[in-house]
C-alpha cells in the first residue's frame, strides 16, 4: 500500500508540474480590451514639462482669465477672488514679500514651474467636466491666476514660448527627491 501510495503522489505532483508549466508558457485570454493606437497614446499624452515643449499654439491674459474665472465656475469652488471657497485656496493672503513656504499650499504659489500650474488647469479642471477647456482658456486662467499671485504682472501675455520663462516665487527651493533605492531600509522617520 505504502509503494502506491507514493506513486501516486509522484504521478499527481509531476502532473501538477507539467500542468503548470503548459500555463506559464502561454498567458491568458480574456477576450476583453485590445492595444491602443499610436494615435490613441498621443491622444492621452498630455503631460507638459518645465520646458513647455508639449505646450499647444494657443495665448491668453489676466483679463480674458478673469472674466473666465467667473463664467466657467470656477468661482462657485474657489471663492469669488481665489480665497473663501470649498475648493482650495488659489490666492496667497500673503504678498511677494513673505516667504514661499509661509504663503499656504497655492498652486500659483507653490509650483515649479509655471507650465506645472497650466497642466493641472488643462487636465483637471473644471470638476466634472475635465479637458474641456481650450487651450486659450488655459492660458488665460494661468495668466489670471499667476497676476492675483504676483507673480506676473496683469498685463502679461502667455503663451507657448512666454510661459515656460515665467519664473516662480519657489524658485529652485522646491523639495528634491530623497535619495532611495528600492530593496532598501526605508528613509528615516518614515512611520512604517
């Protein structure tokens, strides 16, 4: 009994080993979703760096911003100036002269780079209705937002080639990635 018995555990683990390697060898198939188009990708890669190379044609003002600020909603979120709503603050209550730190988590404030504070706007914003702002539009409410800050001056112009020279208040004091590598302690104070 002892000898079929362990035939038997030979015979069942070495077809569970076969078995398990025929479904390694091939993946799969759900026969559900298929793989984009190179179209499709470029549609989706929207993101915009500090050079502002991926910027589209488009420009607008502090004024044009403002008058958007208030027809499109963004008002009802963020207060009628920047400041009071549910949404977050868009408008230090603290001038230039205070440091960038101290001056709240503004995004005008806090950015950057100024091609940081459009992305957001273009992919993000208004709440419900995200992307739907042309690029114009954009520019424009980046333009206002970045007057009401101080950090450009009302009459400013943005556009594809001004808006990545605009230089922020941060400056370069922004926080630099810790130097960690997967695999190792984790960084000091972390909680867990």
């Amino acid at each position: 009994m002892g000898t079929r018995r362990f035939v038997a555990c030979v015979l069942l683990y070495g077809g569970v080993l076969l078995g398990a390697s025929v479904l390694a060898q091939s993946p799969p198939k759900y026969g559900v979703g298929r793989t984009p188009t190179a179209e499709e990708l470029r549609a989706l890669d929207i993101s915009i760096g500090p050079d502002g190379a991926e910027l589209p044609p488009g420009r607008g003002t502090a004024k044009e911003g403002a008058q958007l600020f208030a027809s499109k909603g963004c008002a009802a979120c963020h207060g009628a100036n920047g400041t009071g709503g549910r949404a977050p603050e868009l408008k230090s209550k603290d001038g230039p002269t205070v440091d960038t730190w101290e001056r709240g988590r503004i995004l005008p404030v806090r950015a950057p780079f100024a091609t940081t504070v459009w992305d957001y706007i273009n992919r993000a914003m208004p709440l419900g209705r995200e992307g739907t702002l042309t690029p114009n539009e954009v520019y424009a409410l980046t333009a206002f937002l970045l007057s009401i800050n101080e950090v450009i001056p009302e009459d400013a112009v943005l556009d594809a080639q001004s808006l990545p020279k605009v230089k922020m208040p941060i400056g370069d004091k922004y926080a630099s990635l810790p130097d960690w590598k997967p695999n190792t302690r984790r960084l000091r104070g972390y909680p867990y």
